[in-house]
C-alpha cells in the first residue's frame, strides 16, 4: 500500500517528477476516487452530505478539464494521464493533511476562540498545495517554475469561484435543508429586507384648506356670486 503512495508523498517533498509516475488508467482512475473523497470530506464539514459529494465531483471535473486544457494548447496531450494522476494524488494527500486543520478552525469558530492559528495552518496548506501543483505543471508544460505557480493559481481562482458560485450562492445552497434563512420572518423588518413591494396608501385629504360651500350651493351645484357672497 505504502509503494503506492509514496510517489505521491515525493511529489507533495518535491523530490521527483510527474513523468516517472506510470501513465496508467488504472492508478488514474484510483487517485480520481480518491480525490474525490477527500474533497467531499472536506466539503462536509460546510455543506450537507450529498452536496459535498456533489462539490467534490465538481473539483474533479474541474481538475482534469483545467489540465487537459492547459496540455491541449501546449500540445502535450500524450502527459494528460500522468499529470492529472499526479495532481490528483497529491492534492489528495494534501487535503488529508489538511482536514485535521479544518476540524480545529471549525472547533475554534464554535466555541468563540481564536482563530489566528487554525487560518494560518490553513493558509500554509494552501501555499503548500499551490507549490505542488506548480511543480507538477511545471514538468508537464516544460515551462519555468514560476510560470506552473501562476498556471496553479488560476486553477485555483477558476475552482473557488466555481465552488462559490454553484455551492454558496447558487440553487443547491438555498433549497438545501442544511442552510438557516438568513432572515427569519420575525426579524425581518429588524434588517430592513423583504419589504413589500406595494407603495404606502396616502392619508386622505379631510379637506381643510379647501373652503367649504354652503348647504345652497351645493344643491345648485355651482357657487355663488361674489355680491351673494359679501352679504
């Protein structure tokens, strides 16, 4: 078990290269699943469960749509299978070792203590994480390192907006029974939303700085004259 993950572990070390990982459909598929386990149990932890499963589909498909990508244009399609199985294992990895941290920051939330340390684990994970991926998309791409960590920080920044589109403030957020209304009915008018559309009926004029006709005119129905009305 060990002699499959340690090439793994050496790419997260940075001690070898994607290309001496074998371009094999079946550990594709193996570091593919697990993927997408870590990433719904990352997930899980903000999101009810078939959700998170759904979210954790998603950054698969995303994963290996930004890397085919990237390979398609730089023609290098014959590297898809070992890049993506090396960037699919190794975030794996990574996201194991991260989801202790979350657990702390989310422990730290709930009970009101300080966040400070939990964050800045986390923000380590993701420097790390970026690292990675810039190493492996540097070999893949035959490109300088520092262009694989740009290359990895916009598959970062198109995956989180992805993610905050479809699982925070998309249709599965809002209908999910998991998520509280932001305002509940009884406070509403507390935040000044949901307000009703309808304009505010005027108060009715009671006609005072109107002058008033005598009981005669009106029955005329016209007024009087100015003489008739100076006597």
């Amino acid at each position: 078990m060990f002699a499959l993950i340690r090439p793994f572990v050496q790419l997260c070390l940075f001690q070898t290269e994607p290309q001496r990982l074998p371009a094999s459909t079946l550990l594709l598929a193996l570091a593919l699943i697990a993927h997408i386990l870590a990433e719904t149990m990352g997930f899980a932890m903000l999101l009810d469960p078939p959700t998170a499963f759904l979210a954790g589909l998603t950054g698969t498909v995303l994963l290996i749509a930004l890397t085919a990508s990237v390979l398609l244009v730089q023609r290098q399609q014959a590297r898809i299978v070992q890049t993506v199985t090396a960037l699919a294992g190794s975030i794996t990895l990574l996201d194991l070792v991260g989801l202790p941290v979350l657990s702390w920051r989310e422990a730290a939330h709930a009970s009101g203590s300080d966040q400070g340390l939990p964050i800045l684990a986390l923000l380590v994970l993701t420097a790390w994480s970026l690292g990675v991926q810039g190493h492996i998309l540097r070999h893949a791409l035959s490109v300088p390192f520092f262009i694989g960590i740009l290359v990895s920080i916009f598959f970062f920044w198109i995956t989180l907006n992805v993610m905050r589109y479809l699982f925070l403030f998309g249709a599965w957020a809002t209908a999910s029974p998991y998520v509280a209304p932001a305002h509940p009915r009884g406070l509403r008018h507390l935040h000044g939303r949901h307000r009703g559309t309808c304009p505010r009926p005027r108060p009715r004029c009671h006609g005072f700085g109107r002058a008033r006709l005598a009981a005669d005119e009106r029955a005329a129905g016209r007024p009087r004259s100015r003489g008739a009305q100076r006597l």
